[in-house]
C-alpha cells in the first residue's frame, strides 16, 4: 500500500531530493515486480467520495488518502505499526516508534480490520473464503474494478492499483542529508552543516 503519488510531488514542490527518492521507490519497485511477478500486489488508497472539481490531481475522481503508518502482518502470526521508516534516521534519530507482536489470534483479527476497511466489506464476509495463494489476485481484481468505476459510490472500498511513477535520477544529495542518516556523523551545530 502506497501513497498514489508522493505529497511533494502532488503539491508541485518536489525539490532534486525528492525526485531521486521517487526514483529510488521506483527501481525499488520495478525490482520487486520483475523478481515477485502476480505474487505482489501494489495499492493506493483513494477516499470514497468525488474529488471537488477543480481538483488537478485525482485518481478515479477521487483525492488519494495520504498513508504514512507503515504495517507489516506475516502469516497471521506476526504483526507491527508504526511510523518508522526503515533506515538509520527514524531508528536512531527522529521520534519514529513501531509496535511489533507475535500473537496470532490478534495479528489476524489485525489484518482483517484493515481488509474490511480498504475493501468495502464491514463483515468480512467478502474475503473470508479466500485462500492465500489467490490473496493478489482478488485485490487486483477489486483495484482495476475501481479504477473503472464511473463513481466513487460503485467502488467495493478504497483501493485502486499502484502504477509506480518513475523521479529524476538526479546525483546531488547534499551531504549534511547524508549525514543525518547516519547519527554518528550528525554535526554538533548548525554551522558545521555547510
């Protein structure tokens, strides 16, 4: 699950910084695509209601729903949330937290909650003969049909497909960004940033 286009990027205020981490999703995408083929599935979230006209950026009509939670649930097993991105920065850095548990009964009560919300199915029932093997397909399924609605009400939940948007294969990071991943290398003030 993935925002549809970046914040920067939708408010046309991506600078060189945030082009080269669009490109970077993307190859990091297109990988995983090449390597996973169907048994990957890559979605946004698009709120069920009309995007007010004028709008420019939309998707099925419709405003993307920003994600910033990061949620990972294995096997029904193992569960956790939370706002960390995987690198050095959030981990020892920023005020980034994840939960993580390994309780089945929970981590499965876990995804469910969330399937019913971003599929449309309050019960449950709409996924609850599904085997696993066909987990992508069934969401790929609902994700094109919503694409294709010709209003947000016809849409089973909020789901569409992701198409991954290539950036700017730009070179420049400056390096007191550099450093910042890397607390270690953090300057002590401001001034020694330049």
């Amino acid at each position: 699950m993935l925002p549809a286009v970046a914040e920067e990027i939708a408010e046309g205020t991506a600078d060189e910084i945030s082009m080269k981490g669009q490109q970077m999703q993307y190859d990091a995408l297109v990988r995983m695509q090449k390597a996973l083929g169907k048994n990957l599935g890559l979605y946004s979230l698009i709120q069920p209601k009309k995007a007010p006209s004028g709008t420019k950026l939309t998707f099925s009509g419709s405003l993307q729903i920003d994600v910033h939670c990061k949620i990972l649930v294995v096997d029904d097993v193992f569960a956790t949330i939370g706002s960390a991105n995987a690198s050095p920065r959030s981990f020892q850095l920023d005020s980034e937290i994840d939960v993580s548990w390994f309780e089945p009964d929970s981590a499965k009560a876990f995804r469910e909650s969330l399937w019913k919300e971003h599929l449309g199915s309050p019960d449950g029932k709409l996924f609850a003969s599904w085997k696993a093997a066909n987990y992508v397909a069934e969401w790929d399924a609902i994700a094109v049909k919503n694409a294709k609605a010709a209003k947000p009400e016809a849409r089973q939940g909020l789901i569409i497909q992701h198409t991954p948007q290539p950036g700017k294969a730009a070179d420049f990071i400056p390096p007191f960004l550099a450093q910042l991943g890397n607390p270690d290398q953090v300057p002590e003030s401001p001034s020694q940033v330049a």
